[in-house]
C-alpha cells in the first residue's frame, strides 16, 4: 500500500503544503496546469529553493497583493500578516473571520469558479470539498448559512492558489491512504480589528474538530484555517507514522526563521512494510450492546447487517447493568461501509448508539478449489501464508446443496470432503 504521511512537527498552512508536494517530487506542471485550469487569472506563481534552521526545501511563492513579489499576504489592509511566520505575537497566517470585506469571493463564487474550470474531475472534487469544509466552519462561527459566507482572506486569490495546488499534487501522488502526525498548536493570541482571540483562530478550531492536536508554548500561530482544512478532508488517521519503507521525503518551508524550531513542514512517502505473518488490511468493529430486543429481533438485525455487507457479524450473550440479560452485537467491515452499516444498525435495533474501533486486520491470504467426493465436486476454502497452505475447509453451502441434490444429511457430504483432504495430503 503507497502510503503518505504529514509530519506537521511545526504546523500546516495551504503554501507549506504545495511547497512539501513539489519537494516530493510532484512536477511543477502539475501546479501550473490545475491553476491555468480555472476561469481567473491568478498572480504569478512560482517555486525557489530555501532553508529553515539547516533543513533545505522548496517554497511556493505567490506575487502578493501588497506589491511584494513571492510573499503570500493573505491580508492586504491589516497589520498583521498571514505568512506562514511564527514571528511575534500576531496572527501569523491570517485569518476570514477578521480580513477586509473587500478583498474576498463568498463561497458561491468559488463553488462556481471551480465547477467551471477544466481542473481534473477528482481535483475538482477535493477542492469543492476544502472549501465546503472551511464554509461551514465560517459559517458555523458568524451564525449564517455556509452557502453565504464571505471568504474574505480564504476567498484571496493566493489562498485559492494555495488550496486548488495542494488538492492537484496531493491527487497527483496516487496514494491509498494519507495519515498525518501529532498536530501542535501556539498558545498566542490573534490581533485583529475584531479585537484579541487566542489560539487556535476560531475558523482553525471549528475545523479541527474530531482531529487530535495540542498547544505549546510558542507565541504564534501554527496551523492555518486552509491548512486545518486540507488535512482534515485528506488525512484519514491521526498519530505516529505508519510502518512504511521510505521513498521519497519532502520538505517545504514557511516565510519566516523561527526559533525552537525549523518552520518548515515534512511530508513521507513509503510503502506500508507487509506483516511478515500475514497479509494486512484496515477494518472496522461496530458494536453495541442491546438490553430489550428479542433473540429473534437481534438475529434479524445480524442477518440484515451480513446482507449489506459485513464481513463478519456475531450476538454473544451478556449480563448487562442490574442483572438484565441482553446482548453484544459485533460486526466488522470495510472503512467504505462503516457510516452505512452504522446506521443500519441503529435502525435495525434498539441501540440508542454504536461504538466503531479503526482497527489493522492480519490474515491468511484466500482462494478456494473444488475436491471430488461421491457426491460431486465442492468447494473448499484455502488459507495460504507465502504460499504455504495452512488452513482447508470445506464450503457449508456447496456442501448443503450437495447433501440436497444426494438425499444424505450435510454432514455427511462434510465428512467425505476432509476424507478426500486428508487422502490428497498423502
């Protein structure tokens, strides 16, 4: 499995991102062409080479509003800057709920500029998404539906810049799956014409919500809105990084030197390393525990949830809070499946809720066969482990209807096909 993982040790900005990509490897053209997709002319963008603390990597430089080349002012009637700084004090990346209201396209606008543009249909997708995302955090915070917010900094022409090239090179890595390390915080405070906010700026917390982070003792800002934003609508796990073999490292660089730290963004790319005991995947384990629903009631909701496709569902038994009999009901399934058969399973009990575990899943790898028996061929499932056969077992349903179509009890025609196993071992 082709693996990235966001290692945001000193914060995440929409600029830092782009930057990182391009370290990776992501041509520059890929850049270009997903901004000469839009229906806009945007300023001049381009890349050049820099270096934070010893740490050498890329930096994506937008020709600013305010007449200076290659810094990426996101506020262009403030005093404090957006760039992605750790400086001072002050708001070090900018932040829609205190910017100009003149400077900014709402999200209608956006939404139509990128439905227009000729980006790649799942680019297109993955920007909708960042900005509907930073739409409701919007407008969740100043009381007004998401489809009528003004992204007054967010909205800026070099933001959107930031947001669509992050969406084209994060696509352009054909990754699986995009995990993100331990996300920190500063512990300042935001100056603005709305007056002092600390830290996290408040469209920033609204879209970290769900996402584990926490604050340190550095007066500055680390993580911007539209870099809360990106790793929330690509980063599926959160924590340490994964067992990969590495293949690529990236590395892209803030506006500023700061202390305690290199500002600077790091991105891995790798290859999850296989279990040395068995094929892996992720999974998921729903369960919930029901105190007031039938053994015939919970049986129906365990078949229901098999036919939707789980890929394992069991009803154990249990004594639940004073002394009451009831049941555990367990499923697992695919991360594809866990929102719709979480539901279903609240719909099909009386669970007032449902605990879901993301977990890793080792296991044989599988195939079956067919073994000749006096009752026909049937099937047989096979678990192999680098090539080895560890486990055989015979089909029940290709033996039920075997045992129909002979007039003999299934466990005959179970009987006759380890017999025929155990003689074809010898």
């Amino acid at each position: 499995m082709r693996v990235l993982h966001i290692d945001p040790f000193a914060g995440i900005s929409g600029d830092m991102s782009v930057s990182c990509l391009r370290d990776l490897g992501v041509p520059e053209s890929v850049f270009q062409d997903a901004l000469g997709a839009l229906p806009i002319t945007l300023p001049l963008c381009r890349f050049e080479r820099g270096e934070r603390n010893g740490i050498s990597g890329w930096r994506f430089r937008v020709q600013g509003h305010d007449g200076s080349e290659g810094v990426a002012a996101k506020h262009h009637h403030h005093p404090h800057s957006h760039e992605h700084g750790h400086g001072g004090h002050h708001h070090a990346h900018g932040h829609a709920d205190h910017a100009d209201h003149s400077h900014g396209r709402n999200h209608a606008e956006i939404r139509e500029l990128i439905e227009k543009s000729s980006l790649d249909p799942e680019v297109k997708r993955r920007a909708l998404s960042v900005f509907q995302r930073i739409a409701v955090a919007e407008g969740k915070i100043h009381g007004v539906p998401a489809e009528t917010v003004g992204f007054h900094e967010v909205g800026a022409e070099d933001s959107i810049a930031d947001i669509i090239c992050a969406c084209a090179g994060l696509v352009a890595l054909k990754v699986e799956r995009i995990t993100c390390g331990p996300l920190i915080e500063g512990s300042g405070h935001i100056h603005c014409a709305h007056g002092t906010f600390p830290l996290p700026a408040p469209a920033t917390l609204a879209l970290l919500q769900g996402i584990p982070f926490r604050q340190v003792e550095e007066p500055w800002e680390h993580i911007t809105p539209t870099g809360a934003a990106i790793i929330a609508e690509f980063a599926t796990s959160f924590g340490p990084m994964p067992e990969l073999s590495v293949s690529a490292i990236g590395y892209g660089l803030g506006s500023r030197n700061t202390p305690n730290r290199p500002n600077a963004l790091r991105m891995i790319l790798g290859n999850v390393v296989e279990a040395v005991i068995g094929v892996t995947d992720e999974i998921f384990e729903i369960r919930c525990n029901l105190d007031d629903l039938t053994a015939e009631h919970a049986a129906s909701a365990l078949d229901a949830l098999l036919s939707a496709g789980a890929l394992d569902a069991t009803l154990t038994p249990t004594l639940m809070k004073k002394g009451r009999p009831g049941w555990t009901l367990e499923i697992l399934c695919h991360e594809a499946k866990a929102d719709d058969l979480s539901e279903l399973m609240l719909r099909q009990t009386s669970a007032f809720g449902v605990r879901r575990h993301r977990m890793e899943r080792i296991k044989l790898e599988r195939h079956s066969r067919e073994v000749t028996t006096p009752y026909g061929k049937i099937t047989v499932k096979v678990g192999t482990l680098r090539g080895e056969v560890l486990q055989e077992s015979p089909e029940f349903s290709s033996c039920a209807e075997a045992a129909v179509r002979h007039n003999v009890p299934t466990r005959i025609v179970h009987a006759a096909v380890l017999a025929a196993l155990a003689a074809s071992t010898h």
